[in-house]
C-alpha cells in the first residue's frame, strides 16, 4: 500500500484518503495502490461501501503529477496513462457503492476519479475542471468518457475543449454532482449515506449496480481509445511545451504541430 493512501475502517465502510501534499496528485505508485486496494476491499465480505476524500482542506486531487510526462517518451505515456485506466477502471467496478467526498479542488485526473465512483458529494467552495488540453494532453482517465455520460455533450465540451472550470453549485446544475454541502459537510454527509448503504442488502446493492452499468458497453471500447490519443500526443511538439511551460509556471507557446 503507498503511503499517499490512507484507509480507514469505520463500521461497513472503507475510507479512502489521498495523501500526497501539496495537492494530493497522483502518481504511479498511488495509482497501482489503489487498484490493489480495490481489488483487496472487493474481498471483504464486510465492506459494503467505500468513500474517496482529500487531505487537507484545499484539494481533493489536483490530477496526475505532470513530472511523470516531461520526458516526452511515449512508452512512458503508455504505461502510466494505463495505471489510471486500471485504478479508476477498478474504482467504477467496485461491487459495492462508491462516493467521492470533494472536500477541495478536484482538477483534472482528480474530478477523473471522482467521476470513477457511484456518486458524489462536493463542498460548496469546491471547483472542479479538466484542464489538460491547457498543457498539450488530454484527460487520459475516463475524463472525456464518464463525464460525458453525467453531464452530455454540451457541457463535457464545455470543461474539455473550452478549459472551464465550474463550482459546484454549477457542477451539480449539470448533473456531475449529485449534492452541494457545506464546508467540512463532505465526508459527514458521505458517512451518512454510506450507512444507508449498510440498510440495504449488500447482495441486492450490488446485483442492482451490476445492472445499472450493464448499459456501458460502448464506454470500455472510449475507454481505451481515450488512451490511444493520450499516447499519440507525445508525437507533437505542443505535448513538449505545454508540460515544460506548466512546471516552469510560464505561458505556452503553441505551435499546432
């Protein structure tokens, strides 16, 4: 288990926090962490639901850690781009119910995996957004899939191509965020519906999740896609400049090439 997860048990619940200050990014060890995670909490018969938080009170994850990208290798790209297809992949396929307590910024590979879980409950001065086209990348962790499904074509265009950024009053308008608290209410709030989970048959819950998602078909085969454009961005020269520019804390400079 990576020391940028912690896990706590409370009742029939597993709670999920990602560690990695200053903005809990991910990583590859974090991601291979909770992929095993998931696979070890679907094997307690005693754990009915889990919820995903942030330390901290600014961010719930601020995405991946883009160090991880300013080699420009594509094999690189490959490998790590398909860590966050099998930890989030794992994440949606929890046999339980899933619920992200956004207690703080969820940007990028950070609102990925938030979309990854059942349901979530956001804070009301939370800000969520998918900003990778801002540095020559694209949202490689089910950003361009999931969020289409909760908010449609518009809006998913919306935060993607148009690199906007919304509240979470905004967030639960179009459909991303299923409720809008107030400050440090995230995980009391999460807490309390996890315990409603527990009223219910875990059987029944997740035969019914099992259904739910049967309609999913078609997102797999984004899924991997999605990843496959991830990769052939490390082609062009834009990729290059905008990591550098990012963590050079610059403007980039396009060039379309």
């Amino acid at each position: 288990m990576s020391g940028k997860l912690q896990v706590e048990y409370i009742d029939h619940i597993a709670v999920i926090t990602i560690d990695n200050p200053p903005a809990n990014t991910w990583d590859r060890n974090s991601l291979t962490a909770l992929t095993s995670l998931i696979d070890e909490l679907n094997g307690k018969r005693d754990i009915y639901s889990l919820i995903v938080t942030g330390s901290g009170d600014k961010y719930f994850s601020a995405g991946a850690d883009l160090k991880m990208f300013v080699d420009g290798d594509k094999g690189s790209a490959w490998a790590i781009s398909s860590l966050f297809g099998q930890a989030f992949g794992a994440l949606s396929r929890f046999r339980g119910v899933s619920i992200a307590a956004l207690n703080g910024y969820a940007v990028g590979g950070g609102l990925e995996c938030a979309l990854a879980c059942d349901i979530r409950i956001a804070e009301e001065q939370v800000l969520v957004a998918l900003p990778e086209a801002k540095v020559g990348l694209l949202p490689c962790g089910g950003g361009t899939q999931r969020l289409l499904n909760l908010a449609g074509e518009g809006w998913t265009k919306r935060l993607i191509l148009c690199g906007e950024q919304l509240s979470a009053s905004q967030a639960h308008a179009v459909g991303i965020i299923e409720e809008v608290v107030g400050r440090h209410e995230a995980m009391p709030k999460a807490l309390e519906m996890a315990r409603n989970v527990a009223k219910q048959s875990p059987s029944s819950v997740a035969a019914c999740k099992s259904l739910i998602q049967e309609s999913r078909v078609l997102l797999e085969k984004g899924l991997l896609l999605e990843r496959e454009r991830f990769v052939e961005l490390f082609d062009t020269e834009d990729q290059t400049e905008g990591v550098n520019a990012f963590l050079e804390k610059r403007a980039p400079h396009w060039k379309n090439a």
